[in-house]
C-alpha cells in the first residue's frame, strides 16, 4: 500500500443506524475511529423533512418527523470530546433531491429554514468547542443548473441559498463544508471548473469544499467516476478552490459500485486514496458510516491501521475506564471489549 494512501482523516454519520445506538456504543465508535485517525465525522443532517430529527429541537416544522431519535448530536458531543475528535453539524434537509432544480422562492424557503435550524444549534451548542463546523446537507451538481430553466443558475443558487446561509453560519464561528459531485457522463472537467469559477465569483465561498469522488456511485450502469477518471475532476476543483483561498478535500464514496449498501474492496480504497492525495486534498473523508454493512470498522482496521505510537492519552485512558480497571483480568476484559465493539459499525450484529 502506498504512504499516501494510510489512511483518511474522517467519516459522514447520516444518523440511519447510530441514530439506535446507546451511548455507550457511540463513545466506542469513536475510540475506534480516532484510532484510526478518522477524526473528523459529519453529522450529515440536523433533521430531514417529515423522517428525521437528531437534535431535540423546538422549531415547529420539525416537531411532524416520523423517527424522532433526537439524541444523535448530544450523544455524538459527548463521545468526541474524550476521544479527540471534531465534529460537523449538517443541517437542515427538506428530503427533496434536486432532480429537478428549485425555483428561487423554494430556495429562499430552503434558506430560511437551514437558518432557523442554524440559530437553534448554536444556542444549544454554540460553546462547545468539539464543534469544527456545519454541513450543508444540499448536494451542488453542475447540470441542475445550466439552463434547465431560465431561473435555474449558478448566480440563482449562489444568491438564494448557499451564500446567506455560508455567511450566517460563519458569522456565528462556525466553519462551513459542502460537498459537491459530479458525473463524468454529463460533463468535462473543464465544465465543472467554469461552474466552480460562477459560484465562487458570485461571493460563495464556503471554507471547505469536499467534492465526492464519484467512484462507488452509478447511474443506469454507468458509473459517476473510475479511479482512473476521478483525477482529472478533482484536479481542477482543487485548482479553483486555490484560487479563492478555499480548503479543498475529498469526500471518498466506500461503497461498492454494484452494492451501495457493501464496502467495497481494499485495492479500490486504496487507489482512490492515493487519487485524492495526488490532486491536492488537504483531507479525505468517507462516505459513510451507514453503508460499510458487515465488514464494518472491523475492515478498516485492518487494511488501514493507524501507527498506534500515535494513539492520544485519552483513548488510552477511555479504554482503562471501559475495562472497569481490572487490568490484571486482560484475557476477560479483552474479550467483553471485543464483544462490544461489534455493536459499532453500520449493520454489524453482535455475535456472541
């Protein structure tokens, strides 16, 4: 395996299966992760419309959600902190894709809310300082918005959404992340450049751009992006995020093409690594938590284990804790760990 590609630097958490977990098993998940030097991890929503709502919010059009497991944040808080890492908010998600571009009254509409979510998050965690940032949940692809309709633009989407929701979020501290994608059946590089280039000019410009690579997802057959493609695209967004002082990353897609819900292979984790490395990625997160299925954390951690040398205190210090300080016990302690462990990691059963 090469060097570059050790490892990457975090995980999104759409919430679909830690949302279950008890605290206890979300405090081990991010032990593991840290352990791994995934230490960044993005929440990727505060609520989706109608489904979901993983903080306990008092806003009225987040009070009909049919799954109010609202404890995702505060749980996730509280893990974070003892096992060093940071944490993004996502925020407010309408749970419509944008197959069809909004108009601009929808899109005043979906800023609007994303603000009043913004408001609400930073009155409940506004100090703490686990927290790295937001997430704008709204994926950015360029052909929503390249004449599909006289109002649907660059400047339009600029201007009615991400800007006024990029500027409140940082006004308030907060960093901001999005992660745009893009399908090399519909465009060139050259193209998704020129895109990159409208909205930055526009006066978007939020602190981290983490393009998705494309490489897991497909459509009709096709995928988004090979390994061998995926380069050329991520090459030229880094190259425009540099021009406009923008932190560029890349959001790397775990899972397998044929299969969004199986992780795909070691020898494919690994080229599109060294891939992302290649084109400038200060750092590479993965998508996700949720469709890692039965290999789990457990694959992870032994394609791409972490020089334990580099382990922080704390880890040591949780683990000390979770094994009730009966050091002299190791065989039993280790084996009730191992055991618990497996709770982690999306659509890992507990083996006995």
């Amino acid at each position: 395996m090469h060097a570059e590609a050790a490892s990457f630097d975090g995980i999104f958490d759409a919430g679909w299966t830690t949302a279950y977990q008890s605290a206890d098993s979300i405090n081990h998940m991010h032990v593991r992760l840290h352990a791994l030097g995934i230490e960044q991890v993005v929440l990727q929503y505060a609520a989706v419309e109608k489904t979901h709502l993983y903080y306990p919010s008092q806003l009225d059009f987040l009070q009909n959600t049919q799954y109010k497991n609202n404890q995702l944040f505060p749980k996730s808080i509280d893990a974070a902190k003892p096992a060093g890492n940071k944490l993004w908010f996502g925020l407010y998600y309408d749970g419509e894709n944008w197959y069809t571009p909004p108009t601009v009254e929808q899109l005043d509409t979906l800023a609007s809310r994303n603000l009043k979510v913004l408001d609400e998050l930073q009155a409940l965690y506004g100090n703490e300082t686990v927290i790295e940032g937001v997430y704008i949940p709204q994926e950015i692809a360029r052909y929503y918005w390249d004449g599909f309709r006289e109002d649907a633009t660059a400047a339009a989407l600029a201007t009615h959404f991400l800007i006024p929701v990029t500027q409140a979020a940082q006004a308030k501290g907060w960093k901001v992340m999005a992660a745009p994608f893009y399908n090399q059946n519909l465009e060139t590089p050259e193209k998704l450049q020129a895109f990159f280039e409208q909205l930055f000019a526009t006066g978007f410009k939020p602190d981290i751009i983490a393009v998705q690579d494309g490489v897991g997802t497909s459509d009709a057959g096709k995928p988004h992006a090979s390994t061998a493609t995926a380069g050329n695209y991520e090459r030229v967004i880094a190259k425009t995020c540099t021009q406009y002082g923008i932190e560029f990353w890349v959001d790397m897609e775990l899972f397998r093409t044929n299969d969004s819900h199986a992780l795909a292979d070691s020898a494919r984790l690994s080229a599109q690594l060294d891939t992302a490395r290649a084109a400038g990625a200060s750092k590479v997160i993965a998508y996700d938590l949720a469709v890692l299925g039965n290999a789990g954390l457990d694959s992870l951690e032994k394609w791409f284990p972490r020089d334990t040398s580099q382990a922080t205190e704390s880890i040591f210090d949780i683990r000390r804790i979770r094994q009730d300080g009966n050091r002299r016990n190791s065989s039993k302690s280790r084996n009730k760990e191992i055991r618990y462990y497996k709770l982690n990691g999306a659509r890992v059963k507990t083996s006995e």
